[in-house]
C-alpha cells in the first residue's frame, strides 16, 4: 500500500491533470460535448431563480462532479503533501488536507451556482422538459430514492433531480423521458422504452 505522501501527490497530479484538460476544454468551447459525454460538470439548472434548491436534502450530492471532485483532489493533494514536507504528523497532514479538500469542493460548486445564476438569469423553463428524452447522470431509484438526469432544453444541456415511477432502478446512462414536472428542480422519468 502507498505511503501518506504517495497518496498526495497522486491525488495532486490527477486532480490537476483533470482540471487542466477540463480547462482547456473550456477554452476551445468543448464544455457543452465533453458533458454530454458522461460528466455534466455543473448546469445548475435545480437552482430557482433566488438561488434556493426546493426538493432534496441530498446537499452533498448536489456538490458533486468532476470538476468539483477534481478540484477537491487536487487541493487535498497539495496540501497533504506541503504539511507532510513542512514536519507535520500523519494525522494532522490529513486533517489540514481533508479541510482544503472540501473547502475547494465546496467553493467550486458555489462559484459554478454563481456563474449559472448569471448566465441562465432564470429564463429556463422546467416544464419544456416534459416529453424530452434525458439520460441518467446519477442513478435513481424506485419511490422517493432521487438521482439525476442531463437533457438538451432551450439550445444547452440541463441537469435536473429525478424521481422515477419505475419498479427498478434507473442505472447511469440509461434512457429516460420525462414524464412530470415535481417541482422547480426536480423531475419524474420513465425508462424510454416503456414510456
């Protein structure tokens, strides 16, 4: 098993290596494809227009992406490494790293939430969805177990909560269609075969 050290600056490297590429991707205008690809990086289209999230306590799930994630990795690494380097313990290096860590998670979500807020200035409508096919981002299962779904609406890719009717759990990558609107940020989905 790798040493604490190891682990940082593996953690640095593949984090910063994922935000590199996601950042030149930005920069030649790929964003839009390489979240239809598998990653929606953030929308934020469950944002109301006040900026609040009606339907889940599912917070952290909300924070989660790759962009977020990459960013956590790599501040976790960063400063793993660094306090291990300057003579810290073990345990405080991964207390200080683990900080950084979800400080970075967290700022990045809130910075992307931010730039959404800006750029959809709430002019996407939830209930264009209705009848669109969608595929799952995170799975969702049956009752009131949420997951999430990316769909193309009003010329950009979406990212919504959803809920689905469905016997079964609905796995990453299958497609859906909506069926209802729930409320300002969540959906019900169907599997497209049977809907």
């Amino acid at each position: 098993m790798p040493d604490l050290p190891t682990i940082y600056l593996y953690s640095a490297i593949g984090g910063g290596v994922v935000l590199a590429i996601q950042l030149g991707m930005m920069l030649l205008g790929m964003d839009d494809t390489f979240a239809e690809g598998g990653d929606t990086g953030f929308d934020f289209s469950d944002a109301d227009a006040d900026g609040g999230n009606e339907s889940s306590g599912l917070w952290l799930l909300e924070m989660i992406s790759l962009r977020t994630v990459s960013a956590a990795a790599t501040l976790f690494g960063i400063v793993g490494w660094s306090a291990m380097s300057a003579g810290q313990s073990a345990g405080a290096s991964l207390a200080f790293a683990g900080l950084a860590g979800y400080a970075a998670l967290y700022f990045v979500y809130w910075l992307f939430k931010q730039v959404f807020r800006l750029e959809a200035s709430g002019n996407a409508n939830i209930q264009n969805a209705v009848g669109l096919p969608a595929q799952v981002y995170v799975p969702i299962g049956p009752g009131d177990a949420a997951g999430k779904v990316t769909l193309k609406m009003q010329g950009r890719t979406m990212e919504y909560q959803a809920l689905t009717s469905a016997a079964s759990r609905l796995a990453t990558g299958e497609q859906v269609v909506v069926t209802e609107v729930v409320s300002s940020d969540t959906l019900r989905v169907a599997p497209a075969s049977t809907s």
